[in-house]
C-alpha cells in the first residue's frame, strides 16, 4: 500500500466518525482531486507526490462541507457540472426523473420538443435533457441570482435558453406550446428543519430546500404554471420527498386539468417523483 492509499484509509476512518454517509467514496474522491488523478489511479500516485492539501480537504468534508463545494464539481448522467455556495447541488435519485423525462420526451411524436425546466439550480436537468433528447428546445428558469451564476457557467456553449424569473409566472410566451415541464422544486416541509443532512441544510440555499408547513406549496403553484405553459396532451414531471408519496398526484387533479396523475419510485423504490398530462380537450 502506497502513502495515500494509508492517509484514504485514516481519512475514511474520519469521516465515517463524523458521520459523513458515503466515507469512502468521499475519502477517495478528495484525494482523486488533490492529486489531479482518477480514483481508480489513487495506487500510482508516489509517496513523495503526497500532498498535505489533502487533509486540509478532509478537514472540510469532516465539518460536513459538502463534497461538491470542496472538489467545486458534480457528477448528474453524462453531465460534469461546476457547483459552490448559492447553488443547489445536484443529487443522484433526480437522475431517474430525468431518465423518465427523457424517455417520455423520445415517445413523443414531436420532431423538437419543447420543454421547460422550472427552478433549474445549476442547470443540471436542463443540460442533461438538452444533451439527450438532441433535437429538443430547452427552457430553463430560475429566481436566484448566485444560482444563476453557476447556471451560466454550466450552460455556455449548449443549446438551453437560460432566463431569470419566478416559476410561478415564468415564460407567458411560450403558454400552450410546450411538450414536457420538468421540475425538481423546494419540498422540506419548514417543520423539518431540524432533520436535514448538515450538508444541505447549512450549505444548499434556503429557497431550494424549504417550501411552506407541509413542503408542497411550490408544488401547488407549479401545477397551475405547467397547466398554462403545456400544450393539451404535454406532461408535467415533478420531483418530490419520499415521504410526499401519494400526496403529490393529488395535486395533478381532474378538476384541475390533468390525467393520468402518478407517482414513480426512484431506484431504491421509494415513491420520488410524480406526473401528469394536460387533458385534451
């Protein structure tokens, strides 16, 4: 065993007393970045190549900084995408929204799809729905100023029309064109406060995480935008706690507008996300 591969194995011990979930990955995955290497490369890195910086880094992760702000990027499909303070950091169970999404998208009979990313963050659902559905017309929308920063820098270069506003009255323009509303809102209930993971809770903005007593009054207001911006037949996708399981599909009503209002499990099958499709009339 090599010098870094003994001071990965001190740092998981570390982290994993700090409570950190993944201590391991999170342990590698800093001394990969340090080192300007792979993880899978951390053995070929020489003794006297070590670098002290490393547990200056560990020491962030074990104050429970977020791995993404400390390495400065996150990993969502095929996406690297650069994160810091001010921006909600991507997290893996999305990705099976998005994947629905996409799927959903490619069923269509549409040649360019239009569709509407809502509360974007870091653009990462944007992005990966722009690079995989590659003939789609992507809209992505967001309130936060220090989140749209980290927006831009993610999106230059691709096709996604980013624009600065409120989901709830974003893109009057576009009302009854579009094929998919995709959105992965505010949902903690503000009850909740106390039981969120240092991590999001002391670093993730306060208007990405939180979202009235029960969590689903962004939800609420989404529901009445999608209606307007979607054409008759258009889906809404909507992510959503595990605990909001049943709840939200109630949302997507009948009376409302909607059909075929459901829930999706995410791969550990709970229930994450849900959607609906605009009636036709």
């Amino acid at each position: 065993m090599n010098l870094l591969l003994a001071e990965v194995a001190q740092a998981t011990q570390r982290l994993a007393d700090a409570g950190v979930p993944s201590p391991r990955f999170d342990a590698e995955e800093l001394a990969a970045y340090v080192h300007g290497v792979k993880r899978g490369e951390l053995h070929l890195v020489k003794d006297g190549d070590f670098d002290a910086r490393y547990w200056e880094a560990v020491a962030r992760r074990e104050a429970r900084e977020p791995l993404q702000h400390i390495t400065g990027r996150a990993f969502f499909r095929y996406l690297e995408l650069q994160v810091g303070p001010g921006v909600f950091v991507p997290r893996p169970e999305t990705e099976s929204v998005v994947g629905w999404a996409i799927d959903a998208v490619r069923a269509m009979d549409v040649v360019e799809p239009l569709i509407v990313d809502l509360c974007t963050g870091s653009g990462a659902i944007a992005l990966a729905m722009a690079q995989e559905v590659p003939r789609s017309r992507v809209h992505a929308v967001e309130l936060s100023d220090d989140a749209l920063h980290w927006a831009r820098k993610n999106a230059e270069g691709s096709r996604i029309s980013l624009h600065q506003g409120n989901a709830l009255t974003a893109l009057p323009e576009l009302d009854g064109q579009v094929d998919l509303v995709i959105s992965n809102p505010p949902y903690i209930p503000l009850t909740e406060w106390e039981y969120v993971a240092p991590e999001a809770r002391d670093h993730d903005p306060e208007m990405a995480l939180f979202s009235g007593e029960d969590g689903l009054d962004t939800i609420r207001g989404i529901e009445r935008t999608a209606h307007r911006l979607l054409r008759p037949g258009g889906l809404v996708v909507i992510e959503h706690a595990d605990t909001q399981g049943g709840q939200v599909p109630w949302i997507f009503a009948e009376e409302s507008g909607w059909t075929d209002a459901a829930d999706h499990p995410d791969l550990n099958n709970r229930p994450r996300f849900a959607t609906a499709r605009k009636a036709t009339p």
